[in-house]
C-alpha cells in the first residue's frame, strides 16, 4: 500500500518537472513546480515524518508567491526572437549527461541498503535513550536542538546570510524619489 | 531501488534545466526541482518499512514499536528552509537583472557588457 | 503595495490572522511535545505576517512591525539562540543542556530545548518576512536604466 502510492507520487513528480521544465509559457511552469513540491509534501505524509510535511506545505506556499512575483512582473519580447545557434547541440549534450548521470547512479545504488531498512548506526542511541536523556517527546526535534545543535546554528547562520544578502541587492536603489520617505522595512 | 531511481530522474531532470535553458527563470525553477529532488532522496534512505513517526506517545513509552530514522529528517528540515532562502536571493537577482539589462536571457545578458 | 485590498478581503484577514498567530505559536511552543517546532511555526507565522502585507498595504504593517522591525528581531532571535548556546558553557561545554528537565509531555519541561524553539521561531518568521517586505517595496522602472538595448 505505501509502496504503490509512493510510486505513484513518484512518477507524477518527474512527468510533472519534465512539464515544469518544456512548457514555454512562465505561468504554467511555476504551477507545475508548485504541483512537483505539494507532491513532496504528501510524500514526507507517506514516509512518516509530519514535521517535514508541515514545513513543506508551507514553505511551497511562499516560494509559489515569490516566483509569481517575478514572473507577472516582466514584459520581456527578447525570448521570443532568441537565436537558435547551438540550441540543438546544447539539448543534446544536456541529455547525454543526464543519461550518464543515471547509469553512474544505478551503479552506485546498489551499495545504498535496500529500500525500508535503514542503517541507523547512529540513530540507535537517539531512538533508545533520546527520551531519557532530553525528556522531549519529539525525537526530530531532540535530535536538531539538542544532539546537533551545531547544524541548528550553521543553518542559522546561513538563512541570515542569505536574507541579508537578498535585502542588500534590493536596497534603495532601485525605488523611486515619492517611496523614499515611507519604506517599511530595510 | 526504482524509488532511488526515481528520485535521481528528478535530479537530472533539474540539472537539464540548470545546463541547458536559457531563461534564467527556467534556470532558478531547475535550482529548485533539484533541492526537492536531493531531499526526497534523504527521505527515502530513512524510511523504515512498518514504522512510525519518530513521536513518543504515552503509550509507546512502555512498549516502542519501530521508529523511522529521525536523523535524516532533521538534516531535511533544516534543508527546506535553507532551500527557501536560496529562492528568495535568486529571485531578487533575477529581479536585479531584469531591471539592468531588460531581458532574463542570458545569451543577451552575456554579450551585453556595460 | 501601499493601499491593500478591499473591504471583503480585510475583514477575512482580520478574522484569520488570529488563528494562523496562534497556530503558529502553538506549533513553536509546543515543539518538543508535537510535530512542529521552531522551523514549522516560523514559517506559519512569516506567512500570516505576508497576508497582513497583502491585504492591509505596508503602511499598515509598518504601524505593527516598526521601521526596520523586520531586521530588527531577526538580529534578535539569532541573539538569543547565541546566548543559549553560550550558557550551556557554565556546565563545561558548549551547546550543553543546562536547564533543568521537568516531567515529560508539559510545556516547561525538557530544558534549553524549548527556548531555543523561541528563538529559532522569531528569527524565522522575522527573516521570511523581511525578504517579502522589501520584494513588496521594490518598484521595477518601467524601462531599463542602460542606454545600449537591442
């Protein structure tokens, strides 16, 4: 039952990509990426972890606003008279290497474990005494504040940059004189 | 094995979109198939067939059935908001771009120098 | 993005925003508890926020959040998960759990643990939230600034 469906959400996820991808209108592309990533949330539903559905849900939500913004916004005509020299040779090699890429992962599959049986060398430990030692009900989350709290703070530590990042690009510069005086945030 | 599979067909369905397209849209959205695609891959390595959510009930403090592996999960959770930030930034250059040159291809963006 | 949406759409607002705050907040708090935690309820609540933007304009928002609200308390929660971090030093090490473990399924209960999902909480929803405001405030020129188009 969980194996069926799973393969199902699976095939639906790559047809939809390949549709997000080909398609050449923008609008039709950036629902099809919404489709692929609601399918991901009910896969993480499926594989037993609604910590990551939830955030998933979500997170699809903000990114569907924020490539819709880009998207609307722009009258671009150069697309459509682009020139075509190389495009063929291009679309080739891409999916030569996407084939190669492929039959190099199926190699190297067959040393993972095989699906339903994790390793879980390190995770013994979590699981058995996770519930003693930090009294949290919630392993995932015993497990990413207080066994790896170092990649809490290195993930911290990154979003901040990124955001800071994002706000430097689009400072000032780019607004007209009559906003200048009543901006909301930097 | 065909769910790994699977999950590295998405991977390299993103990656086209990153080597091959020339609208720089097109390229963020391949950015974005492959974050999904490296996080159903982490997902799928953590499954345990028969098992739980990794939340301790009342009831499975005496008797704890088999939990799947709550340490990949952890490591996905920080990896899909770190995935949103990602957009944010790559929107706004795309954003930055449009505004500079006019166009979001980047055979034009490239030949134009200024 | 200065004047919101019509009336329809502010009353719903209205009425919806209290309960997506306190999801969220129910989400954070209770993270060691329930599915959720800092991460979920961040989000949750970075996206009430970006509804309040949506349909009251950014003035309006600007008279909740303040000026430069949004980088302030995402400064804030990073702040505070630092001193979290730095406290677990009077035990001997960094990152060590130092509060005291209370029993099991309550609120106050499983140590640093629930005020780093705080933290992590306010960090999140501030930092989504600011990427949205400016992304709101930036007006493209309606034609680009360089002189040599094709």
């Amino acid at each position: 039952m969980v194996e069926g469906l799973l393969f199902a959400i699976l095939v639906f996820m790559v047809l939809g990509s390949i549709i997000a991808v080909e398609t050449r209108d923008l609008l039709s592309s950036v629902i099809a990426v919404g489709a692929v990533g609601f399918g991901l949330a009910v896969v993480f539903l499926i594989l037993a972890a609604p910590d990551l559905a939830i955030v998933q849900v979500v997170v699809e939500v903000l990114t569907l606003i924020m490539l819709l913004r880009v998207v609307v916004s722009r009258k671009d005509e150069t697309l459509a008279h682009s020139l075509r020299r190389g495009a063929a040779f291009a679309a080739v090699a891409g999916v030569a290497f996407c084939t190669i890429f492929l039959v190099y992962g199926w190699v190297c599959f067959q040393d993972l474990p095989a699906f339903g049986e994790p390793l879980m060398r390190v995770s013994h430990r979590y699981i058995e005494q996770g519930l003693a030692e930090v009294n949290a009900p919630n392993l995932v989350t015993a497990v990413l504040l207080d066994y790896r709290a170092y990649d809490t703070l290195g993930e911290a530590t990154v979003i901040f940059t990124a955001i800071v990042g994002a706000l430097a690009i689009l400072r000032r510069k780019g607004r007209t004189t009559d906003e200048r005086g009543d901006d909301a945030d930097r | 094995m065909i769910y790994y599979l699977l999950a590295a067909g998405l991977l390299a369905v993103g990656m086209y979109a990153v080597l091959v397209k020339r609208n720089l849209i097109k390229i963020v959205m391949g950015m974005l198939i492959i974050e999904y695609a490296v996080n159903l891959m982490l997902i799928l390595v953590a499954y345990r067939t028969g098992g739980q959510a990794p939340i301790v009930t009342e009831q499975m403090r005496v008797s704890p059935g088999p939990f799947v592996d709550p340490l990949p999960q952890a490591l996905i959770l920080t990896s899909i908001v770190i995935g949103l930030a990602l957009v944010a930034l790559m929107v706004t250059l795309c954003l930055r771009l449009y505004q500079r040159y006019g166009t979001l291809d980047t055979s034009h963006i490239r030949r134009l120098k200024g | 993005m200065n004047a919101g949406m019509t009336l329809i759409v502010k009353t719903t607002a209205r009425l919806v925003l209290t309960f997506i705050m306190v999801f969220a907040a129910a989400l954070a708090l209770y993270g060691h508890v329930t599915p959720g935690g800092g991460f979920a309820g961040g989000a949750v609540a970075a996206c009430g926020l970006i509804l309040m933007l949506l349909a009251f304009g950014r003035l309006e928002t600007a008279k909740v959040v303040g000026k430069q609200g949004a980088s302030t308390w995402e400064c804030v929660g990073a702040l505070g998960f630092l001193v979290i971090a730095l406290v677990g030093y009077t035990a001997g090490m960094f990152f060590t759990n130092v509060l005291p473990e209370g029993e099991t399924f309550r609120l106050l209960s499983a140590g640093t643990v629930l005020w780093s999902n705080v933290a992590i909480f306010v960090k999140i929803t501030a930092g989504l939230f600011a990427v949205y405001a400016v992304l709101a405030a930036f007006r493209m020129a309606e034609e680009p600034t360089q002189e040599e188009r094709p």
